[in-house]
C-alpha cells in the first residue's frame, strides 16, 4: 500500500496540531507507525487519502454502529440544516430526543444532552457529589471516562496506552478525591467503602469495560457494587458512553439487567455528531439547574444537528427488527473465526467479545482483570496491527481499545477480514 498522502499530511498536521492530532489515540504514536489520513468513509469501509480502502472496526471509537454515512442520517442532517444549525434555544427536536432515550434506556427517567462523553461523566459526578453532599468518587483501574481531570487516574484508553494513566495538571486535591479500585474485584471496593464510609458521593464504571480493551463483569460484580451503594448512600454511575445502544437498545443496563442511579451516554447517541447526556432518576436529576441548584450549561448543547442525526440513527437502531440479533450473529462469527485461528496456530493470543464490541489480546489465559490487561504483549499487537492495516483492515492502534462490528459489516467483511487475520496471525510466528 502506498501512503505517501498521509505522511505529507501528517507532516503538516504536527507543525500546527500537537502531535499532529486532535485526540491522541489517533496518533499511531505506540505502535511507531504514521497515521493513515482518511478521507470518506460509506458503509462498512473507510477509505484514506492515498486511496486505499480499508473495513473498518474503529467506527469512529463507537458511534457508526449503523456504518458510516448511511443514508437515513444523512437525509434527517441535511433536512435539519437547511433550518439553521444553532439557536442557542429550546426545540422541540430536544423533547422528542429525550422522550426516545428515556424509552430505550430502562433506568433513564429524565435526561439532560451535552457535547460528548467527557461532558457527561464531569456533569454527572457534579450532581452526585451535590446530590450527596459528599466529595470522593470511585472509580476502576484501567476505566476511562473521558478527560475530566477526576477521571485521569489510572486511566485506560490513549492514556493507558501512551503511558499516561495519571495526567500531570491534576492537582493534588482534586486526585486525593478519585479513590481507584479493581475491576471484577469486588472486594476492592468493599475495602474503600470500609475505610471511607460517609464519603463517597459515587462509584462509576463501563459495566462492560472497553477502554482496556473489551472485558465483561465476572458474576457478582455488579450485583457487589450495587449493593454496597445502596449500604452507604452512594450513587452508582454507569458509564454507558461505549456499551448505551451498543450491547442492546437499552445498553448492558439491559444487557445484565441492571439500574444503576445515573447512566453516562455518547458515542452512538449522536450518530456520528458531537453528542453526550446524563440521565437517571427524575428525583436526582431535578437538583440540576435550573430546577435545582447544581449548574451545568452548554451553549451548543441539544445542537439541531446533532439531535437530529442521534434521532435519526436511534429511530433506526429502534425500528429494525432484530437489530442487536443480527449484530451479535455477525460479531460471534467474527469472534470464532479468530478462536479458530489462534488455536490452529497455536498462539497466545485471548479474544474477549460482548456484543459487537471485541479485543483481540495478545497474551495466554484469560483476560478479566487490569493485571491480565498489564501482562500482553503490547510488541505483538503492534506487529498484528500494522500487518493487519496492510491488509486492509482498520483496528484501533492500540492493545487497550475495543474493535466494533457494525450493522453495515456483511458476511463477506467478515469473511475477508477472517481471511486477512490469520495471514497476519500466522506471520507474528515468524
Ligand atoms: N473514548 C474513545 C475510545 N477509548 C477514545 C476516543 C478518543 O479519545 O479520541
């Protein structure tokens, strides 16, 4: 593959841009390699500047779970735009958005949008601590929840993979108040609970994790933490950025059947636009200004655009028969095919897959915790990687994200990508 395109376009990204990027995990930085450039993307494929064409399972970091530019979306943005794009005043496209994510996802009785997936889960550890009255949050190793500065504590994601799990610029105090446990450990949490017992406003979490790579509760997680929220008066937070319309209509709260307090969207709820939302009980969610006290505001939030593409690709999701029936038929083909391959070959290599959401992990066993995280060959997957992109296949660039399978993916994708993997799989050998 020839991407001469993309290197004078990085070259010229990194005078201007730091690192030459507007989000870090879009670097190739880890895996030292140049990042492709991309130009359009239809469907299931994505295509570079150079021209070359690649299936894609990065959809984004989530949100193309329909593919990329389908026509429903498109049609919906380009009858909102003729409108306008921004009034900066209510519409009733914001109603119409809210009454549809309060009908998909079960916990959810009242919503309010925002920006992204950061926006949301800053937002919504405000309102837990006003709400309690309590200051310390907790939150898992290896857990991302976007770049609030709470957050950025043994964080997962680019921060994970550039090293960078404790971000300077945190200060001091606002860390002393991110209390950090272990994911499928609850007994971690039990211990943080024990030692700080009428201070934790909040315990947030992916129910599913994919921001080291994708890895499922172990039985009894969830059901330990939600206990021990209700024992001592904190709020349990989904962060549901990733898994909210991606595991099912409802996300792994429906998934596991579960109703954390508050829940954390983004991602597909825009479809492909910049959208985030906190929502959960009406009873918490009223002390958000102006019906309550706690301020959060957002001058392009509930944007008309953005509404209306997370509308359009909702409705969708919501209307197709079998939506998520098809997507995990297609996933779990993807899955066994790559389990057929690494035991053919021999190989220490782990999948872990919920849903349409997958990671490929280089090391031997199982993969349930951060420490089994820690332990893969980070070498490897670079090698996978960049085998992997020759052939034509577009994965997150790094061991620590989660792949996604989308409703545009066909059986050919499937088929060929399969076909693609087990040379490259096959090539780490040498
Ligand atoms: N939350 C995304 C997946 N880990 C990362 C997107 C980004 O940081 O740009």
């Amino acid at each position: 593959m020839i991407h001469d395109k993309s290197i004078t376009a990085f070259r010229d990204a990194q005078k201007v841009l730091p690192g030459g990027v507007n989000s870090p995990v879009r670097s190739f930085k880890n895996i030292d390699r140049q990042p492709v450039f991309i130009e359009s993307a239809k469907g299931s494929k994505i295509r570079d500047v150079d021209g070359n064409e690649y299936i894609d399972y990065v959809g984004s970091w989530g949100p193309m779970i329909l593919g990329h530019a389908h026509p429903d979306v498109l049609g919906s943005l380009q009858d909102t735009l003729v409108k306008g794009t921004s009034f900066g005043a209510p519409t009733e496209l914001e109603t119409q958005m809210a009454e549809l994510v309060i009908d998909m996802v079960p916990s959810v009785e009242m919503v309010r949008m925002v920006n992204s997936g950061t926006e949301a889960t800053m937002s919504a550890i405000r309102l837990a601590r006003g709400y309690t009255g309590r200051n310390k949050i907790i939150k898992f190793e290896g857990c991302y929840h976007g770049h609030g500065d709470s957050f950025l504590i043994q964080a997962g994601s680019g921060a994970l993979t550039l090293g960078l799990p404790d971000s300077p610029g945190v200060t001091q105090s606002t860390a002393n108040d991110t209390l950090t446990a272990r994911f499928n450990q609850p007994d971690s949490v039990q211990a943080l609970f024990e030692a700080n017992p009428h201070d934790i406003a909040a315990v947030i979490l992916e129910p599913v994790a994919g921001n080291m790579g994708v890895i499922a509760p172990v039985p009894g997680f969830l059901e330990t933490i939600r206990s021990l929220c209700d024992h001592y008066g904190a709020l349990l937070i989904f962060d549901e950025v990733m898994t909210g319309f991606r595991l099912a209509k409802g996300g792994a709260q429906e998934l596991f059947g579960f109703k954390p307090d508050l829940t954390t969207l983004g991602k597909i709820i825009g479809g492909g636009l910049p959208v985030g939302a906190y929502g959960g009980r009406k009873e918490i969610m009223e002390h958000i200004a102006p019906s309550g006290p706690i301020y959060q505001a957002g001058t392009l939030s509930g944007n008309p655009l953005a509404m209306s593409a997370g509308y359009a690709t909702l409705q969708l999701i919501r209307n197709t028969p079998d939506f998520y029936g098809k997507l995990e038929a297609k996933s779990a083909r993807l899955e066994s095919g790559l389990q057929e391959a690494i035991d053919s070959l021999k190989l220490n290599a782990v999948i872990n897959r919920v849903g349409s959401m997958f990671t490929l992990f280089f090391t031997h066993g199982t993969v349930q915790t951060f420490g089994d995280v820690t332990r893969c060959n980070t070498a490897t997957f670079a090698r996978f990687f960049k085998l992997s992109l020759d052939a034509g296949i577009y994965l997150a660039p790094s061991q620590f994200e989660a792949g996604f399978v989308s409703a545009a993916h066909s059986e050919e994708d499937i088929k060929q990508t399969l076909a693609a993997s087990y040379q490259a799989l096959d090539q780490l050998r040498g």
